[in-house]
C-alpha cells in the first residue's frame, strides 16, 4: 500500500497526500504525519483514500472520545487537539479568502474557541427502523450514507439530550407509525428540554399515551410535526415552561421555538456576539441594520448599547419572535423589524442601506451577495460586520466589498462553534476610511 507524508487538511478535515501530481484525500489522517493509505475513489486530478496505518503520528493526535467515532459522521475531528482543531479551521479561512476573494485581512483574530462536549443545544436525529440491528436507531447518520448510526452515547449533544438516544429508541419502536417518524429534532433552553416528533401518519390512541408517559417520565416537552417546520406544535405537557436562552452579559432574555434557528452553542454564541460588538462599536442613537437577524441574537444587544437598530429577516415567524423578544426586554422603542426577501437584489435596495452608519450582516451559507451587490460606492455605511458561515460565500462577498465597494478587510477570525466538526464559522469587519 502507498505511503505518504500529509501535508495539510482539506475544508472537509481530510489529510492532503501529494502523489505523481495528484492530491491524495485521506480520511482520519493528520498535517505533518507519515500514513500508510488505501484509495477507495479514483479521479484524474484526485483520489480519496482511507487511512491504513500512522507510521508517524502528528503530536496533535488524541484519542476520540466517542467510540462512534469514524463511523459516525457527525464528527470528524475527535482525533485532533482542540486548538489545532481551531488552527486548522483558522487556516480554511484565510486560504478561502485568498484563493476566492484574492483578499488577506490586515488583522487575524484569534479564533474563538469554548466547551468541547455537551455543546448542542440543538440537534437534528435520523430515525430508521432496522430490524437487524434490534429495531429503531436513532441518532446522526453514518459518514458518506444515508445509513443511521447505531448510537449508544454521543459526548457532544447535551447530555439531557444524550441520555435520551436509547430510551427514544424504545420508544418510537413501539409506536404504531415507527416507520412513518423519520425524525426527531431537539432543543435545549434554559430549564427546558423540547422534542419535535416528526409523523407523517397519524397516532393512535395508545400512541398518544406513550408519548405522554415518555416526557413526563423524562421530563420534556414534546412537539408534533405533520408537514413543515411551521406545523410544529406543542403536544405534552401543554402548560410549562418556554424554550429560552440568556445573554447575561448584556442582560437579556431570547424565547423561541423548536424548529427556530438559533445558535447550538450557547457559550460560543455568548463570546461571538462580544466579539460583534467590539468590532462593531455601536454608539447611542446611532442607526444600524442587522440583516438575517432572525429572533434578534445581534439585534437586541446592539440595542442594549443604546443604538437604534433596524433588524431585517425573510421569516414572518422569526420577525415575530424578534418583536416578542424586544418587547419583553424593553427594547420596543430602540428596535424595529421587517420581513424581506434578502436573497433578492430589490428588496435590499429598497432598505436603503447608506442610511445606516454601520452593519451587522449574518446570513445562512449561501451568503449575502444581493447585500454587497446594493452598498454603494462612497458613503452609506462605514463599518460592517460580517458574520458567516461558510468561507467560500464569506470570501465571494468579501472581495466584491473590497473591489468594487472600496471597503478595505479590517479584520477575519475563525469561530469554532462545531467542535471537532470540520463546519467554519467566522467574523469579518469591513471598513471605510
């Protein structure tokens, strides 16, 4: 079998072997490692391997904590160091914006970095029936299939949420529409633990008295949903506590729903919205857009410094929830919100964003290019903060920043909020002198 030394990682945590001009992917092995590998795909220009052997181990090679991992493909990074994990994450980044955007940052921020385990307050599990296996699996799928890992244990959802893989797992197997439940979705807020059952048939009578003698036995709140994740509704107990999480810092309160989006590590969350601020630098009664801003996880910070902030999302149900979380937190007056499409180049003119001294921009991975697209040359905002979630969509919008809108890359860093996952958050500030 080949032998090659790994000269780096790929945006998927694979290692990179050279070999007769060609790159060489293998999965499981480290920068700076002499392996031992076995291709499994072969193209012109590459080839993907798997790991054999580690003749010479990186000294930043640990031991997985999950003895899922390698089959699970939830994680692919349990068999690096944590700092490098965030190193390597740092450096996906800067190559991203150099080899897309053409673009380096004058200043790199240090990654942020925070809990390794028990870190996902949310969490969405495959559920399949599988006869030879015992019955129902619950949990992530395996790496590169459609299959559903036979989970045990899992060291990064929160342990509320871990404890529940196997007793879930009893649970659906009995249920009537065991093979109509494709899905269960978690959420943890503070105090508050909510399951989201997907059905797509409906339950029976004795079903029903299951579920109900499930989430008081573990005590969760349980969620039906039929169709979309707008069908979701609360099933048992029907009084009881809200899904919420806290921003202490800067004293705040943020309720949502299940099927929300919100961040899955709440201290992570906590150290990026300092960081977006301090960057940001805003001032009382200064006018600020947060655009994607969802339920108000930058806006209403933003608004506690005493900044009027204009919070634009394209869910009618998420502006709602961002107008509930201003209001009961006093920040009516300092807040407004609007439901638009930002993915189209008409509303986002429509916003008139040279009104706005500075931005907050955190969209989903496919980026806000329309946003980019509509700042103008000279004036309109002279400071914005772009927080991301795929490298390649971050530098695309970067160098049209950079390029064509004369604003110059400040500063970028890394922000590790999937631990031992190969997923890149980040945080850029765009300024203009």
């Amino acid at each position: 079998m080949p032998i090659g030394i790994v000269e780096a990682l790929d945006h998927e945590a694979r290692g990179i072997v050279r070999a007769d001009g060609k790159a060489i992917f293998v999965d499981g092995a480290l920068p700076g490692e002499c392996v031992e590998y076995a291709s499994f795909r072969a193209k012109p220009n590459y080839e993907q391997a798997r790991l054999v052997r580690v003749l010479e181990p990186s000294f930043a090679r640990v031991a997985a904590r999950c003895p899922h991992f390698g089959l699970c493909g939830g994680c692919v990074m349990q068999h690096l160091e944590l700092s490098a994990q965030a190193a390597a994450k740092a450096r996906v980044l800067e190559d991203a914006l150099w080899h897309i955007g053409r673009i380096r940052p004058e200043v790199i921020l240090p990654p942020i970095q925070g809990p390794a385990w028990g870190y996902r307050h949310r969490a969405r599990l495959g559920v399949r029936r599988v006869p030879r296996k015992g019955g129902v699996l619950v949990g992530f799928h395996e790496r590169r299939s459609s299959y559903i890992a036979d989970l045990s244990t899992c060291p990064v959802l929160h342990p509320r949420v871990a404890r529940l893989l196997l007793p879930l797992r009893e649970l659906i197997d009995g249920l009537s529409i065991a093979e109509r439940l494709p899905q269960v979705e978690a959420a943890v807020g503070e105090g508050c633990v909510a399951l989201v059952f997907r059905i797509l048939a409906p339950l029976t009578g004795t079903d029903e008295t299951r579920l109900r003698h499930f989430a008081d036995q573990h005590q969760v709140t349980l969620y039906l949903q039929p169709g979309g994740p707008e069908s979701a509704c609360r099933f048992h107990p029907l009084p009881g506590p809200e899904l919420a999480y806290r921003l202490p810092e800067h004293t705040l309160s943020l309720r949502f729903q299940p099927t929300d989006f919100t961040q899955v590590n709440h201290a992570i969350n906590r150290v990026l919205i300092r960081r977006a601020l301090a960057l940001l630098e805003p001032r009382p009664g200064e006018r600020i857009a947060d655009l994607f801003c969802g339920l108000g996880n930058f806006t209403l910070p933003i608004a506690r410094k005493g900044a009027q902030v204009l919070g634009v999302e394209g869910s009618p149900a998420l502006v709602a929830r961002a107008v509930e979380n201003a209001c009961r937190n006093a920040l009516s007056e300092r807040t407004r919100f609007e439901t638009a499409n930002l993915f189209l180049r008409a509303p986002a003119s429509s916003l008139r964003l040279d009104d706005f001294a500075k931005l907050l921009i955190d969209p989903p991975r496919e980026g806000a290019l329309e946003i980019v697209k509509s700042l103008p040359e000279r004036g309109g905002p002279q400071r914005i903060v772009y927080v991301s979630c795929n490298p390649a969509t971050l530098a695309r919008d970067a160098a049209i920043l950079a390029h064509q809108k004369r604003y110059r890359l400040a500063a970028a860093g890394a922000v590790n909020m999937f631990p031992h996952t190969a997923h890149v958050e980040s945080i850029a500030l765009f300024t203009r002198d």
